[in-house]
C-alpha cells in the first residue's frame, strides 16, 4: 500500500529509481559473495571440487613457507628419534600441536599421536576431526617419513600459507605416524620385499588383526590394535588414510568378501553403499600424487590400476582390515594408500617420495569438508541428542550423533533426504542439497514421544548397521567394557592431560608423563566377531598366508542390511539456529546475504521515491 504522497511521484522517477535498485541488487550480490563467505562459492559444482580449488589457489601463489624451527633430515627415524622429534615439534609449536599417546606397543613403545590445528588440544563443535596412520606395518617406513615432513610443512606454514591455514583453522588432523614401531626396528633399509619387520613383536599383522564383518577373525588383539580401536571409539573421526608401501594405488573399501573362497578367484568387486564418495576420495589422491594417477605397475608383469585406484576386494580380499573396521564399525571413511614400489627403500629416495606425495596428502585432508554437517537437539530443552542414529536415504549405512549432538558426513554434490531417529523421539527425514566447496549445514530439533499412561512404546530407531550377524553392537560393547584402565579426554583425543606441559609432553624430559591410553591387557582375548552364518556355510578361510603384494585397507562393507522399518516422518522440525561459527556453510551465508541485499533495495527504493 503506497502512502498518498507516493502515489504522487512521476512514472520517469518510478523508472528511474526502479532501475536502480535493481542495479543495486546486483552490485551487492556480485561483490558480497567473497567478503560473507570464508572461502569462494564455486558455480560449476561438477567440474569443480574443493580440493581442486585449493589446488589451483596453491600453484598461482607459488607458496614457499619460512624455514621450519625444527629440523628434519630425510633419514629414517627410529622410535627414539621419532620421540626427540614429535616433542621438539609440540615444544616449538604449542599453539598448533598437541602430543599425547594412545596406548604402547607390545615391547612398550609409546604409540605417539599429533594433533594438528588452529585448536590443537580439544575438540571444537562443528570441526571434524581426521586422521593419518602410517607404518602399520613395520617394514614399510616411507609413510612414516612423508608425515613427519607434512606435520612440519603444516605448523610452518600455518599464517602464511592461505591453503594450510584454512584447513588448520577448520578442521582438526591427527598423526599416528608409526603404528608398529617394534616391527620398523628389525626392518632393514633397502629390501623392498622382505617381509621382516612386517608385524609386531609377537608376529601378528596388524593390518589382519581387527575386527571383521564377513568372516571370523582367530587371531587375538594385539596391544596395538587395541590401542587404535579405543582410539576410534572417542574421537569422532570423519576421514582417514592408512598408508603402506609396496605398490601405487589409492585403494578403497571393500576389502573383504562374504565369500572369501571364491571371491579371490574372481576377484570382484565389494562395494560400500558409499561407493561413489569413495571413488572420489581415492581419485583425490591419485590425480593428484606425481605418479599414481598413471597407473602404471611397479614391476613388469603386475597388476595395473585404472586412473590409479582400486576396490580392495577386487585387488584381493583378507580377514581383519583397519579399513573395513573404519567404516563398519565407526563409521570413518578410510582409504588405503600405497605409497611407494619398494617397501622400505633408501634413504636416500625419500625426499623424492615426499615430494610426489605432498600435494596429494594436503588436498585429501580437504574432502573432511565437504558433503553435510549440523547438530541434532531436543526441540523442548535446546540440549544434544547424543547417539541419534542417522541415514541418508539410499545408502543403507548409518551414522550416529557424538555427545554433543554432532554429526558430519562427506557426500559428493547432489539431492538427498536425512534420516533420523532416536529413542524416545519422533523419527524425521529432511531433503537438503550438497553444492561446492562448503559443507552444507543441517541441523535438526527432534520432537519427544508423547508418553501415556497406557504405553510406553518408543520409536522406532534405525541401526547403525542392521545385518544378520550382530557385529556392531558387539563390536561396540567390546569398546566400552575396554575402557576400564584409560582415563580418555573426548574433547582433546588424549588420555588426562594434567602436565605442567601445553601440550602434555616436556620435550626436554627423558621420561614423560604423557597420559597413555591402554586397553585391557590380557592378550588372550580373541579378535572374535560373529561369523556371518553365509561365510560359514561356504566355509571360512585361514588368514595364514601373506599377501606379496601390500594390503590395501579397503572397506568392504557389507550388503546385508535390513530397511524395511520406515519410522514416521512428521511433528519434527529442522532448524538453523546459532550453533558455532564453524558450522556456518555457504548455504546460510548466501541467504544471509540475500535478505540484506533485498532490505538495502527496499530503503533505497523509499528514499529514492520520496
């Protein structure tokens, strides 16, 4: 309704003022993109991901970060000179690491861990968490040596470097750089095949030690299998890579098969319901290692790889993967990366390897970004739903909810719809869309059951993994009755931190006071999930043998899932109420920046017409 005043004004003003407020909408869309957003909104979402972008914006600025206050040699580095270094770097480093150790090896090596971040030693809400674990096996050292160099290209280049800062200051990276440093001090330098030194001190592959979802596992848990899996059961890991050597591929889960004995003769493929994400992470790292994204095989006569990838199962399956047990069990997305031909080269090779990998390992950590985040809350009190069980409709693996109500999963561009439920809520499903490089933010309000005197009936919940066997929940009752002898920090990844120390650890001290955590040790306990009643009616397998080739950690998920509960979707709504600044994706600040551009019109439209 115009006032009468207005309806005096000449149809030339009208025009004219018109067209300019329309020429300010522009103006303000076009030039307030890049200044609401923490990083450019991209317009060709196939063509172009994230890790694409940060690569561009890193080769035109030619980055050279200043010396590093620490030193390091390419040499390989033994437990004791691995330790000097992990302090050193924490020492000199305090606001962008934190040292702390998970648990110890079998002849009671400290399994150090590096947290890497703009908040190093707590967990921030929105901020994912990822993680690097290399020298599982301990004869293949490369991957070792290639993340001490990135964890010191990180905290150097942290301030000065667009690309490193914007990762450090939005997501947190964790480095187990040596799991099996037992099995790398009786490796020898220069065999490329020799399996000595591949397992630990009480010859146990810790690459076939975890848990399994298609077949029994005989071998009992090792202390640093253990270790890990207590790790992974109180940091709420998004993405990971384990690293090996002996070959050059990006390999991706399945790696294992319900029926192992003739899957390894036609080697097919086992893929994960998150098959095309997994694509994606793998082909993220080959395009972009120097030499992997070839394909080529490391010796003549072997196996080649299509654009450098591979599904683990159709290269070949084995019993008990760490990728497998990701995936499954804690819902992490994990590949395998092969990083070298030879196992445990020269010296003298490394600082080539460092080089074909480096941007390959900095643009990976980027993909913990993207796909879909937010927070699950009760729509009453405002607080976290902790443990809500997430799906996304089409992909029969579910997520859960952190403590603190969190959620993160990574998805390629597209339409999807949200599932979630919780025991005593109403169950919800939301449709959202993945666009760019931002996470899209979703954050969900679930509504309580009504609670009569005639019933107590919950909803329905939908399983993290709902097959024949039972082994999640086993799995997960195993976790926590191994918790007994750790006092486990959620928020830092660590054990109790209470050194005088920031970061736990006095470099200048022979003996440390790092907390550790350990599981349980009686070593008798059997590395024992159910077998899959398929696997044993074909016949379970022995993993006595060892593979020649380098096991790739893919997960190989399951196929037997059971949907047929469709909860009620209705009386709940979704929200994007002021969580922290870090879960602000592009969506919200594109409409932010929307509403301020139509209020600015409006007055200018008054003014101009008055």
């Amino acid at each position: 309704m115009f006032s009468k005043d207005l309806r005096k004004v000449s149809a030339p003003s009208v025009v004219s003022g018109t067209i300019l407020a329309f020429f300010l909408v522009f103006s303000l869309l076009a030039a307030g993109c890049d200044a609401a957003s923490g990083s450019p909104i991209l317009t060709d979402e196939e063509a172009f991901t994230s890790s694409e972008y940060y690569s561009s914006v890193e080769t035109e600025m030619n980055i050279t970060p200043p010396p590093p206050a620490v030193r390091l040699d390419f040499v390989y580095h033994n437990y004791v000179a691995l330790t000097d270094f992990l302090r050193n770097v924490s020492f000199h480093y305090p606001g962008l690491t934190h040292l702390y150790s998970i648990g110890q090896s079998v002849l009671k090596r400290e399994l150090w861990v590096l947290a890497v971040s703009s908040t190093p030693d707590r967990h921030v809400a929105g901020k994912p968490e990822m993680k690097y674990v290399g020298n599982i096996h301990g004869n293949e050292p490369v991957s070792k040596e290639i993340l001490l160099h990135l964890i010191l290209h990180l905290v150097s280049g942290y301030g000065h470097d667009p690309v490193i800062t914007l990762l450090l200051d939005y997501s947190r990276i964790h480095f187990l750089v040596s799991m099996n440093p037992d099995g790398f001090e009786k490796s020898a330098e220069g065999t490329c095949s020799n399996d000595k030194g591949r397992k630990n001190q009480k010859d146990f592959d810790l690459n076939r030690n975890f848990p399994d979802h298609f077949q029994h596992n005989h071998f009992p848990l090792q202390p640093e299998t253990k270790a890990v899996m207590q790790w992974m059961s109180n940091v709420p890991f998004v993405l990971s890579a384990g690293l090996h050597g002996g070959a050059l591929v990006a390999s991706y889960p399945f790696e294992n098969h319900v029926n192992r004995a003739l899957h390894i003769h036609e080697r097919e493929e086992n893929p994960t319901p998150d098959d095309d994400v997994f694509r994606h992470l793998a082909t993220v790292y080959a395009k972009n290692h120097a030499t992997m994204w070839m394909g080529k095989p490391c010796k003549p006569k072997s196996e080649s790889f299509v654009g450098g990838i591979v599904n683990g199962a159709k290269w070949y399956t084995f019993v008990g993967g760490m990728q497998d047990y990701n995936y499954i069990v804690r819902g992490t997305m994990e590949i395998t990366l092969e990083v070298s031909c030879c196992k445990h080269p020269m010296a003298s090779t490394l600082r080539q390897h460092w080089l074909d990998n480096r941007k390959a390992l900095i643009l990976y950590m980027y993909e913990a970004l993207r796909g879909v985040k937010g927070f699950v809350t009760d729509e009453e009190s405002g607080r976290p739903v902790s443990g809500a069980q997430l799906h996304v409709r089409g992909r029969r693996h579910g997520f859960n909810t952190t403590a603190d109500g969190e959620y993160w999963r990574i998805l390629l561009n597209g339409s999807y719809i949200l599932q979630v439920s919780a025991e005593g809520y109403q169950p919800h499903e939301e449709s959202f869309e993945v666009m760019g490089d931002e996470a899209t933010v979703l954050n969900v309000t679930l509504r309580r059951l009504a609670v009569s005197l005639s019933s107590t009936t919950s909803s329905p919940t939908l399983p993290l993994l709902t097959s024949v066997t039972g082994t999640v929940e086993e799995v997960i009752n195993t976790d926590s009755t191994n918790t007994t002898e750790s006092s486990f920090d959620e928020s830092s990844g660590d054990g109790n931190h209470n050194t005088q120390h920031p970061n736990g650890v006095d470099p200048n001290k022979t003996s440390t006071s790092t907390p550790t955590i350990s599981a349980t040790s009686n070593e008798t306990i059997t590395n024992d999930l159910p077998t899959n009643p398929i696997t044993a009616a074909n016949g379970a397998n022995d993993d006595d043998e060892d593979d020649d080739e380098d096991d790739g950690d893919e997960d190989n998920m399951p196929s037997l899932y059971n949907m047929s509960r469709e909860p009620r979707m209705d009386a709940v709504k979704s929200t994007a109420s002021s969580f922290p600044a870090t879960a602000l994706g592009g969506k919200d600040a594109m409409r932010l920046r929307l509403i301020s551009t139509l209020a600015c019109t409006f007055i200018l439209s008054k003014l101009l017409l008055n």
